[in-house]
C-alpha cells in the first residue's frame, strides 16, 4: 500500500523524502517493463491525461508521451503556438476548455513561475508540472537523483555540484531540493552574473572555479547555458565562457577519480561541454534520458492511483 | 476478534509434499515446466514447492517470480494503490507450461490478472493453478485452482492469515478469522 502526500507534483519543494523514495521503488519496477519485449501494461487503461505545452519542448514532452502511452493512457496533446492562446484566451480558460471534455490528469509547461500552483487552486484534475518558468522541473529532478542513485547506489553524503546557468534554471532549483532532501551535500558553480544573488540560504556552497568543483564533487550536473530567457547580457561571449566554464576530457582525465557527468540536455557542445566530456565513460546522459520515461511512469501512475 | 488453526506447521508440510507428488505425476520430470511464485506472498510457497521439487527430482526447475499490480482491475477503485513488486522471470516462458503459485485463492481477480501479466513474457503452452487454501464460494470469476492444499468454506467477512516462517514468522501456522 502507497500512496503519495499529494494530489498534484507542482514542485519538488512541496513533496516530503518519503514521497521521493515510493517514487524511485515504483519506477524500479517500471523500469523493468519498459526493458522488455513488450512495454506496454494497462494500468492507466481509463484514464485520459492531456500535455498542455505553453513552452517549448522536446525531450520531456516525448519522454511524458512515451509514460503516458506505455501506461494505456489516452492522450492529447496541445501546444500554445498552434492554438487559441494566440487568439487571446485565458490560461484558466484554454485548461477549463480541455477538462471539459473530460480529461483526468494534466502535463503542463509554461513560461510563467508559479503557472500551474495557480491552475491547481482552480481545477479537480491533477496536474504534474513540466517546467514552469525559472522555478521548478520536478520529474527532471527526480529522474537525476534516480539515475545518481542507480549509478552510485545512493543519493545520501554524496557531493553534487551544479555547474552553468544557475540563475535562469528550474532544473538547478528542483535538484538542489531533491538531492538535499535525499541527503546529498550540494554546491552551484557558474559566473557570479549568472548566479542568483542568495542561493547560498539554500544551504548550498558556491564556488567561481569550475576546476574547485570538479575536484570536490562526486557528480557534476551540467547546466546548459539558456540565452532564450536572458534579456541582458550576462558574460561577453560564449567562447569566454566556454574557455573559464566548458568542461572537457582532459580536465576530467586529469582529475584522477571516478566522477559521474550528467547533463539535463539539450547540449551545447563545445560551450558548456566540449564533444569528447559529452561522450566518455562519465557521462550518463542517455541514462538519464532513459530513466526520465520510467520515472514519469512511476509519478502519473501514483497520482492517478490515489483519486479514487 | 476469534482465530481457528487450519494448518499447522506439520500438516503444512504434508501438504506441500502431497502437493509436490501431484505434481511430479502430471509433470513428470518438469522438462518443460516452470514454477511461477505470485507476488506478494505466493512466492514463499513457490519457494517452499520449489525447494522440495529439486530434492525429489534431484536436477534444477526453472523458478520465476510474477506481480500482477499493473494489471489489477480494481486500480483507480481502492482508497490506496498496491504497491507494486519485483518481477523476476528469467526464463522464457513461451511454449513452456507454467504452474503458477499463490498462497490463497479467493475472488479469482489476482489470478486473471495474473493471466495478462503473463502474457508480456511470452504464450505458454498450457498455464496450471496451485493454491495452498481455496476459499470456496467467494469466486467473483470462473477461475478454479487444478491443485489445492485444502478447500476452507469461508465467508466474505472473514479473512485467512498465512504466517510462514520464510515471511519472518516464529512458526508456520494458517488461521482463519472472524472480523466482527
């Protein structure tokens, strides 16, 4: 018997530790159905889940499709740019619209922090956030913490650091809650313009020198650089930060230690991490990618589980 | 809250040996028979027949594990969703027979489901049920076990407690209870 501490995953904040560890049980088991010949199970058979996408996406919304429909769910998919938000209608109605036609659970991306917090006052379906704005990106989170625990075989006492676009990432903030809640120590790495003013009342150290970071972590987490949201200029250009910031081989060579590269993708190669990082033996990136499906899996099959 | 004794440590055993012998005399020499344990807690007892086999027949039997959570019919319908459990079948089962084993037999719904679960590991070539109780006149589905360790009539109110000492129990005892 399991059940989760709440209706809806609006962020990782929100969740206690123990919500966490039934997420990473369930999706041990699904991880194992989605190895075998035939990945598909009906546990989700009626339920009717809807991917509202008011940012854009790739990875996320195929990986939360690819859960959905390995769960016999039905779904629908929706994206801003080719609706009726164009044409002026409201956020509250454009989901009030989709729920009347009877859908159960709803994936959402927007730009705005705090998006679907508001959405969940309004509406009975659950709502699982893809990403909102700056703020949070829980099922990413949770997919890292999963695949460190799978690599590492826990999350607790390691030292984590995230390194890259501090200030614009939601995936920096989802992490540094996840990993600390599961007991890892957590530092941010990045320009001081790109990171945000009073990160350090998280608990977390912050360091300027990626090669520091390097040397005191187990795991480096590395954030792409996401020019979409800065308005101004943060650094002078992205060769510089590639020359004080970039993460390559040779540096990861030279380390002389087991260290475990991760990366929330999409990649800049050669700005954030050069080519040759990307694909060594330290990085777990398509693991990661691997995970995310079973993660969700396990996330929209407690969620759905719990509203009857 | 009244508990009755239907099997004890003793008669347990004569049991599952009667049930082992049943089971040699249909399968033989198991070639291409596989023992299949329901989780939760039917994998104890697919231990326990498994275990006895190998003595008897002295050569090894394939043994799986099977959880049928995702496959439940009532998901969506209890106050709390089962936990879902460890599936371990390494082994082909296509074309094989397959005994499945579960420690009580009651509405018939674990075991349909169980049936669909199979499925993703391949068709089997004749698929058995053995159950260590029947509860009879409970059955919600045409579902019938081809071995069974003893027949209880039992109401729908009452509930059969299967404490075996591979579950971590002092002794091996299987009680049925009165909830009133």
């Amino acid at each position: 018997m399991s059940k989760l501490s709440q209706k809806h995953l609006l962020g990782i904040k929100d969740i206690t530790r123990e919500d966490i560890e039934l997420i990473f049980e369930t999706a041990d088991n699904f991880k194992e159905v989605i190895n075998r010949p035939i990945k598909k199970i009906p546990a989700l058979r009626d339920v009717t889940i809807a991917n509202i996408f008011f940012e854009n996406s790739t990875r996320t919304r195929l990986s939360f499709e690819l859960a959905e429909k390995r769960l016999s769910a039905d779904v629908v998919n929706f994206s801003a740019s080719t609706s009726s938000v164009k044409k002026g209608e409201t956020l509250l109605d454009t989901v009030n619209n989709i729920l009347a036609m009877k859908v159960d659970m709803v994936v959402m991306r927007h730009a705005s922090p705090g998006a679907p917090h508001y959405l969940s006052r309004h509406i009975k379906a659950n709502i699982v956030n893809a990403g909102d704005g700056t703020h949070e990106h829980p099922t990413q989170a949770l997919l890292d913490a999963f695949s460190i625990r799978e690599k590492l075989g826990s999350v607790s006492g390691k030292k984590i650091a995230i390194i890259g676009d501090i200030l614009h990432s939601r995936v920096a903030l989802s992490n540094i809650f996840a990993l600390q809640k599961l007991g890892a120590k957590i530092m941010v790495c990045g320009p001081p313009t790109l990171l945000p003013k009073f990160i350090g009342q998280l608990g977390v150290q912050v360091e300027h020198d990626v090669m520091k970071a390097l040397q005191w972590c187990d795991v480096a987490n590395v954030l792409r650089i996401q020019l979409e949201r800065q308005q101004i200029k943060y650094f002078p250009s992205l060769r510089e930060y590639s020359l004080y910031y970039g993460i390559t081989k040779k540096m990861l060579d030279g380390l002389k230690k087991e260290i475990v590269i991760m990366h929330p993708g999409p990649i800049n190669r050669g700005v954030e991490l050069s080519s040759d990082a990307a694909d060594s033996e330290h990085a777990i990136i398509l693991d990661q990618v691997e995970n995310g499906v079973a993660v969700r899996m396990a996330v929209l099959y407690l969620l759905a589980g719990a509203t009857a | 809250m009244q508990k009755k004794l239907i099997l004890d440590s003793d008669l347990l055993n004569i049991t599952v040996s009667r049930l082992c012998h049943e089971l040699i005399e249909n399968h033989r020499d198991f070639t291409d028979t596989v023992i299949i344990g329901m989780q939760p807690r039917g994998i104890y007892l697919a231990d326990h027949i498994h275990r006895n086999l190998e003595k008897i027949l002295k050569r090894s039997i394939p043994l799986g594990y099977l959880d049928a959570t995702f496959h439940r019919d009532d998901f969506r319908r209890r106050e709390i969703p089962v936990k879902p459990n460890e599936n371990r079948i390494p082994f082909i089962i296509e074309g094989k027979n397959v005994v499945l084993v579960d420690d009580v037999l009651f509405t018939g719904r674990t075991i349909r489901a169980a049936l669909d679960a199979m499925i993703a590991f391949g068709r089997p070539a004749k698929v058995e049920l053995l159950v260590l109780i029947d509860r009879k006149y409970n059955r919600e589905l045409p579902v019938a076990a081809d071995y069974v360790g003893k027949y209880v009539n039992t109401l729908a109110s009452q509930r059969v407690l299967v404490e075996l000492q591979a579950q971590g129990h002092k002794h091996n005892k299987i009680w049925l209870i009165n909830k009133d």
